[in-house]
C-alpha cells in the first residue's frame, strides 16, 4: 500500500506564506504526476495544482499565480510554495499519487485569519 504523508500546514496571517512537503513511499517517476487538493469545509474537494513527471505544471484558476509547486525526485518528495494566502484558502490540503489520484495522504490543515 502506497504511503503519504504531508506536513506544513498551520495558521497564518493573510499575506502570509506556507510551504508543504509531501512524502510518499513509491518513487515518484513511478507515477504519471503527483497533485494537490484541497477541501474547504461543507466544500468539494478540488485539485490546486499537479506536477506530470514530464514537468507539466497544472495551477487551478484561484492560485492566480501564488503558489509553486516542485518535487525532489531523489527524495520522493512533493511540495507546495503557497504566498498571499487568504483566508478563501482556509482548508485541509491533501497530496495525492496519479492523475486521476490514486493514493491520498491524510491532509494537513491550513488556516488563514483575516
């Protein structure tokens, strides 16, 4: 059974920034991309942003260009930059292996105070 596991979440400020790293137990490459989503409450959960192994970058339209999204290989290790958040952004976020997703971690919360 894959593993996955992500870590970073927290309480921030609006404006403020967060980095979240995600684990996973397979290699990477292994995988067509690894994804994260995220589910607000009384919400859907929704895809934020993918990374394809051929180095396609997806970003959902509400990212707006304040997030990055990277991976170490190496390290089979997936991240997540996000920068200006807002509380819009109060969520728990989840890494996921494949497009579609395969496996989940059990999310990290995020919340942003105004």
């Amino acid at each position: 059974q894959v593993q996955v596991a992500e870590s970073g979440g927290g309480l921030v400020q609006a404006g403020g920034s967060l980095t979240f790293s995600c684990e996973v137990s397979i290699s990477i490459e292994s995988t067509n991309a690894m994804g994260w989503y995220r589910q607000a409450p009384g919400q859907e959960r929704e895809l934020v942003s993918f990374l394809h192994t051929t180095g396609l970058i997806y970003y959902a339209n509400f990212v707006e260009g304040r997030f990055n999204i990277s991976r170490d290989s190496a390290k089979n290790m997936l991240y997540l930059q996000m920068n200006s958040l807002t509380p819009e952004d109060t969520a728990m976020y989840y890494c996921a292996t494949h497009i579609p997703p395969a496996s989940w971690g059990q999310g990290t919360q995020v919340t942003v105070s105004s």
